[in-house]
C-alpha cells in the first residue's frame, strides 16, 4: 500500500484540483463556489451556461472572486462546434473550411480573433483544435471539425490555430490524441476501434501531434478509442503506453493531459466514471473533464472520493496524482499571468489584406472557403424569395441539436419572404410539393452518408433542374444542381457566404 507523504486535506484538495467539472446554469451555483474554495481548479463551460458575452463575463467575474486562478474551460470549436453561439450559429468557419482555403495565416488571424473574444469573457482555456487526420470520410463525429485528411495539412494548420489562441491567452487544448480521424463509430455512443500499424499511425494520426508539441500548445485532450496497435486492451485516455509512453515520453509532451468526457459511453458504459478517472490519472492522465451530461455536485465528490480511496488503497500513486495536480496548478498560472497582462484586450491582429483588426475575419475566412461549381446550363441567379429545403440528419453529440444552421435565415435577409422546410429521412419526398412554384434551394450536410438523402435530392433536381445545392458538410459527394455550392462547414458565416453566391453577390 502506497505510504500517504501528504495530510488527508492535502489529498483531497489534490483530487479536486485534477477535475474539470460541467454544471447548469448561467451563474454559478452555490455548491460549485463551495467547491473552488476547497480546492476545484478548473470549471468547463457548455452552451446551457451562456447567453449573451456580457452575461458569460460576468460569470466568470463570479468563479474567479471565489479563486483568482481558477481555470475556465470551454469546448468551442468555432465552425460547427460553438458554445459562444449556440443559439446563433457561430461567426466563425470551422476546420474544414480553413483547411479548403489552406492558408495559415487565415488560420491562425481565426484563431487569434476568436481567443481574444474567448479572454475578452474570461474564459482561458479552449478545449480545441481538433487536431484529427479524417482520413475516413464515413466518420460521424470529426467530419468538418478537421482541417482535413491529409496530415501534414492538418499538422500545419493545427500549429496556426495553437499559435493564434496562446499568442492572445487563451490555452489551446489539442484533441483528440492519438486521432480519432479513422472511425466509424462515435465515443459518446460507443467504443471506436482503429486496426492500423504502427507505421500508419506515425505516418498519418500522429503528426499533428507532434507538431502541436513542437509548437507549445498547453494542453492535448485524449480520445476514448481503442487503438490495438498501440494498446490492445485499454482506450487512449486509460492507456499508459498512450499516455506516458507516447505522448510523454517519445513525443516529449510536458503540458496538461485532458481526457475526453468522462460520462461518454466508449469510457462510462465499460468501466464507470469512477473507476475510469482513477485509471485515467493512473495512465498519465492531468484532468478529468466531465459534465457535459453529468453536471451536479454529487458527480465531483463521488469523483473526487474515488481519487482518494484509489490512493489510500495503493492503486493510485499519491505522487501520480499530486504531479498531475501541479500541472493543472501551472496551467492555471500561465493562463493568470496573460489576465493580469491584459492579453485578451489585444485586438485581434490579422497579416492579410482585408482582415485587419475591425474586419469580419470570420466572414472574410467563409467567404475564401465557398466552392463553387456551376452545371452544364447558364445559371441564372435566384432573384425573389425561393422555397429552401433543408435535409437534415441526426446531429451528432459534439455539435449538438440547439445551433441552427443552412442558409435560409441569411437568404430571407437577402430576399424577404423565403420560405423554409427541414426534412428528415421520413419525410424527404414531401419537399417538392411544399416548393410550390418556388425556386428551390437544396440544403444538405454529408450527401454522401446518407443515401436517402440522396435520393431526395435527385428526385427534386429530375423535376426541378434549376435547383441550387448547397453542401454544408464533408465535400464528397459529385457536385449536383444548377448551382453547387460547397460551404466545407454549417457555420452562421458559411451560410450567408453561400447565401450571397445564391443571389449572385458573392463568388
């Protein structure tokens, strides 16, 4: 049994600190104030938490009175992951876009415009980039939210994005290590299985990682998959040989280790959020990320008191768990130092002509990332309010159903009166009917995975040839209808990029 070299306040103080807890509402309630004055380090932010930048600043001014150097966390992406915009959609093109459009000073004057805005609110450490190779165009959870499949691209770009965020203060949290690019399954649901070689992985998930390294980035998230080649028992976040072996010791990583949430299936479902947090810090982990379904304060303390009593049974090392402690205390301390100077007050500083400090960069980055692709007719542009029908699949966990997303809200400020229907899988073949005499404006998202999709889409454009198409997810399907236009992401901006190009205005 491991001898305790520190008191019981000292330990439990220390399995507090390496949580990074969820909760609901949008102050802070009293049961989390309680628990960041005995020790709670990091707080992580959802959509549920925010409603407008001046309430979320003055949300964060409540956790810091309790503790000046209390870490805030928050998942957002940009693109099509946003908890800044949850209700709007977001002013920023996700990965994918940046990728298309593959120029790094782009990427990095985003990613600097929206850690400025992130810092302006208090918030200090972002859960992003997703730095995963999508080498599977079938993936259901990482699609746009990569740069793309080619890994010395997304190694790049990962680099800028790192860059852009720290150069303003706001940590960058690097996900999904080991890669998480080459799945077919999503870890909130289940547990995803790679079957690579070693030398595949080293040549293709693994370089951006090594890149974000290389660059400094504060922190790297852990995926909750099973890469057999590597550890054929455990998933990344419980591996040791992921955790210690690869990113610490041969990728030289020193920085913060995020897991993944914890109550996602691929972790919760096998081994339990207890057990699984204890295996997790035991494997390399520094912060155990929860709350994005279980956010009550019974959740931290059957955490923390699993921490404990793993450590009192000898199971996890008290030195394992107070290093990991101490990470977080660093992390926290370089993100207080950028505050107490004023980093996120510096505008947000871009080098390309048109996106200077008070440009939309954001637009400007949606409108660069449009591709268009006209059919074997002369296109004429749409010029009085058409009938938009969006084909919408189930939306994955990470994006979550709450943000809107398509064109039509953007088209009717364009053209007032347009009209709009969502359709599902049941429902698809009811959208022509609903046109009416419209001109008709095909929305989808993924074409390519989902084959009633596709033969809605094809029935309209045998009966209405004149349609537009817009595809605001992966880009692989053939480019169909008068109009194709690929916004490569769903964002708020990529919507009104595509909306002007439906009009003529834009590309």
């Amino acid at each position: 049994m491991t001898t305790l070299v520190h008191g019981s306040d000292t330990l439990t103080r220390d399995a507090l600190t390496v949580l990074q807890p969820g909760f609901v509402g949008t102050t802070a309630p009293d049961w989390l104030l309680r628990r960041i004055g005995e020790g709670l380090s990091s707080v992580g932010l959802f959509g549920r938490n925010i409603v407008t930048p001046e309430q979320l600043t003055a949300l964060t001014a409540q956790l810091r009175a309790e503790r000046d150097d209390v870490l805030v966390a928050i998942d957002e992406e940009g693109g099509d992951v946003t908890r800044l915009e949850v209700k709007q959609g977001s002013s920023f093109p996700g990965n994918y876009a940046l990728g298309s459009v593959d120029d790094v000073e782009l990427t990095r004057a985003v990613a600097r415009e929206l850690g400025r805005r992130l810092a302006q609110c208090g918030v200090d450490l972002n859960w992003a980039p997703s730095a995963d190779v999508n080498s599977n165009a079938e993936n259901p959870v990482i699609g746009v939210r990569s740069f793309g499949p080619d890994p010395d691209l997304v190694a790049r770009h990962t680099v800028a994005y790192v860059d852009g965020l720290q150069g303003v203060g706001v940590a960058a949290c690097t996900k999904h290590f080991p890669g998480h690019g080459d799945t077919n399954v999503d870890s909130h649901d289940a547990l995803p299985r790679i079957d690579v070689d070693l030398a595949t992985l080293h040549a293709r998930e693994l370089v951006p990682f090594r890149a974000a390294v290389a660059a400094g980035t504060k922190a790297v998230m852990s995926a909750h998959i099973l890469l057999s080649a590597l550890d054929p028992h455990r998933p990344a976040t419980l591996s040791p040989q992921i955790l210690t072996g690869l990113l610490r010791q041969e990728l030289g990583f020193e920085g913060l280790i995020v897991t993944d949430g914890m109550e996602m299936q691929a972790v919760s479902a096998t081994y339990g959020i207890e057990r699984g947090s204890v295996l997790a810090i035991a494997a390399g982990a520094d912060a155990i990320c929860v709350g994005g379904g279980l956010c009550d304060e019974d959740t931290v303390l059957r955490l923390r008191d699993a921490l404990v009593a793993a450590v009192r049974t000898g199971e996890l090392p008290e030195e394992r768990l107070a290093d990991a402690a101490a990470r977080v205390r660093a992390l926290a301390a370089w993100t207080q130092a950028h505050r107490a100077r004023g980093a996120g007050s510096v505008p947000g500083a871009a080098v390309q002509e048109g996106t200077a400090p008070g440009a939309d960069i954001g637009l400007v980055a949606a409108r660069r990332a449009l591709k268009v692709t006209r059919g074997e007719r002369p296109y004429a542009p749409v010029t009085s309010a058409p009938y938009v029908a969006s084909f919408t699949p189930v939306a994955n966990f990470a994006v979550g159903d709450e943000t809107p997303w398509g064109i039509a809200a953007e088209l009717e400020r364009l053209l007032p009166g347009t009209e709009t229907g969502s359709y599902d899988e049941t429902t698809a073949d009811t959208a022509l009917a609903a046109a009416g005499e419209r001109r008709v404006v095909a929305v989808v998202r993924d074409l390519h995975r989902h084959p009633w999709m596709i033969r809605a889409l094809d029935g309209l454009l045998a009966a209405r040839p004149d349609t537009v198409v817009v595809e605001m997810g992966l880009n692989e399907a053939e480019p169909r209808g008068a109009l194709h236009i690929a916004t490569h992401g769903a964002a708020r901006v990529c919507g009104r990029a595509a909306a002007e190009a439906v009009v003529g205005t834009g590309a």
